[in-house]
C-alpha cells in the first residue's frame, strides 16, 4: 500500500480497498508474505532491447522482493532510444537500484533491520562489468546515472 501511495498519490484508504475488493472478488486465494528470519534486500532487473516497433525504445522490467516477498514491480519503456543491448540492461540496473534504495529508507525510517547487502540481480555480464567498474563508463548520458549510486 506504501508503494501506492508513493507513486501514485493514492490513498492509504484507497489502496486498502483495492486489496479488500481483490480478497473478497477471489474467494481461496489471498495474498501470502512469508516471514524470514533474515531479511534481505533483493532487486531482479531486465530489459528487452529496442523492443518497441513503434520507436525502438527497449523495455525495462525490475522487481524488488524483501525477504523473498514480492513487493514492488515494473515494466515500462525507457525513455531514451538505447544505442545497445549493454546500454539498456545498465538502465534497468539503475532503475532496480532506485527501487531498492527507495526500500531501505522506508525500512530504516520503520526502524525494521534489514540483513547483508542489498543484492541486485542482472543477466547482462557487460551492463554488471560498466557498474562494478567506472573506468569503462564511455557513454556520457548513461555515466551521470551511475554516479548517484556512490552518494
């Protein structure tokens, strides 16, 4: 419901009713978190590269699951039309960390103690080399994404 009213300007009341509305509509079913012992910070990234036939924007996707629980979720296209595969993986590895940074604010002011680092999950072994290693940053438009990071 956080995540709702964070992004969208719902309510808390709103986002409430859309869960009540989804568990009465679905008899047998619900909405399952499992509770861990350890709490980890987890973001799964993704990107279809020029996928659109429209305007060749690449699809980025993310999802983000705290304690293994599924919380937060996109797929949108990118704004800018990628040069490359590499380019547009390293974008959907900048959104998914926004995502989890965003996570740990709100657990750190919930005083909620999160376990290890965050961990952020990649299939695109050129887009994980770029963010390990700044010296191999040569795009311009993508390096100033990377330097938020270090803050």
């Amino acid at each position: 419901m956080l995540i709702k009213e964070c992004t969208t300007g719902w309510s808390s009341n709103q986002a409430a009713y859309k869960v009540i509305h989804y568990l009465k509509g679905n008899p047998g079913k619900g909405i399952l978190f499992k509770r861990d012992h350890i709490l980890t910070l987890e973001a799964y990234t993704d990107a279809d590269y020029a996928s659109s036939v429209v305007d060749r924007r690449s699809t980025t996707g993310y999802c983000t699951s705290p304690g293994g629980n599924l919380v937060t979720w996109k797929s949108k296209n990118q704004n800018a039309v990628a040069r490359s595969s590499t380019e547009s993986k390293f974008r959907a590895i900048a959104q998914g960390l926004i995502k989890l940074l965003w996570l740990k604010i709100i657990l750190d002011d919930l005083k909620i103690k999160w376990d290890g680092p965050m961990k952020l999950y990649c299939d695109n072994k050129p887009a994980i080399n770029i963010a390990h290693d700044p010296l191999q940053l040569k795009l311009m438009d993508i390096s100033s994404k990377k330097n938020w990071r270090k803050d």
